[in-house]
C-alpha cells in the first residue's frame, strides 16, 4: 500500500467499491498527507482515495486556502442547481460539463476521526460531489453522452499505448 500513485482511467481500482475507514493512527494520517501531496502537484482540487489505488471512504479538496479531508462523507442535503465544465485527475486533459446540486450539506469525520459536518457551495460544493462520486465508483465518463463518452474512450486507449511504447 506504500504504492500510491495516481491512478489514470481505464485502471479498474477507479470502479471498485471503498470501505469505510474504521482506524485513525499515524500511518492512516501518513496516507492522508500523501493524497494532499499528489493532488498538489498536479494541480488538483480534489482526489479521492480509488484515484491512488486506495479503496477507502476518503477524500481530499483544496478549496485555494485550504485542504479539506472527507473521512466517510455522507451527503445529508443539497439544494439548487448548477452547471459548469468540470475535470479531473483521472482523466489528464479532458472537460465535460456536469450538472450538479450548488449547496451541499456533508457530513465527514477529519483525519483523526471527529465527526463535523460541512456546508459548502459552489465550486466546493461541485469538488465535494466530485470527491464523492469517486466513493461510489462514478466517475467524469458517467456523465457525458454516448457519443463523446465513446471518443474518450478512443482518447484514452491512445494514451494507453502512446505510454506503453
Ligand atoms: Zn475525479
């Protein structure tokens, strides 16, 4: 498990189902740090944990001041509606638009396992349900019509062999 890197569509680990985290000691924390590191550099703002081959209820977001952690969140309620073009790590490059609730009211225990509950909007609320996607095997492709899901598709099976040569 010291092998976590990011993970890129097709990788199989990005549908699997997470389990909850049930144990909050130093290395689970180690592991937290490492997941704000990659999103980090690369620029992200969010990353969930299937993304570095972690199959947990965890999620990371930086909202541009600060780091978030999503320790098994549960969505409690949303409202409103927005639409925006929306990426992500796992799929380098691409944008589609995604429509998504604009407030969310989530509730997520933090890195040492004390429960809060988060109401956020907007941009943050769209990383959150994001984030939480992920936790669910959902993923930026699900989201997309039949006919640019099938380019991707072809896009990325390119990126595939372009990295295996
Ligand atoms: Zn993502």
């Amino acid at each position: 498990m010291d092998d976590m890197r990011l993970r890129v569509y097709p990788d199989p680990v990005l549908r699997e189902p997470t389990l909850p985290v049930t144990e909050f000691d130093e290395a689970f924390r180690e592991r937290i740090e490492k997941m704000v590191r990659i999103m980090h550099e690369r620029d992200g703002v969010g990353l969930a944990g299937p993304q570095v081959g972690w199959s947990r209820q965890v999620a990371v977001v930086f909202d541009g001041e600060k780091n978030h952690v999503l320790v098994n969140p549960v969505i409690e309620s949303t409202g409103g509606e927005q639409e925006g073009d929306e990426g992500c790590l796992s799929f380098p490059g691409i944008f589609t638009k995604v429509r998504r609730s604009k407030e969310v009211t989530v509730r997520a225990m933090d890195e040492y396992g004390k429960e809060r509950t988060l109401s956020v909007e907007g941009f943050i609320a769209r990383a959150f349900l994001h984030e939480i996607d992920h936790l669910n095997g959902r993923l930026l492709i699900d989201s997309m019509s039949p006919l640019k899901r099938s380019l991707l598709r072809k896009k990325m099976r390119r990126l595939e062999k372009d990295e295996e040569m």
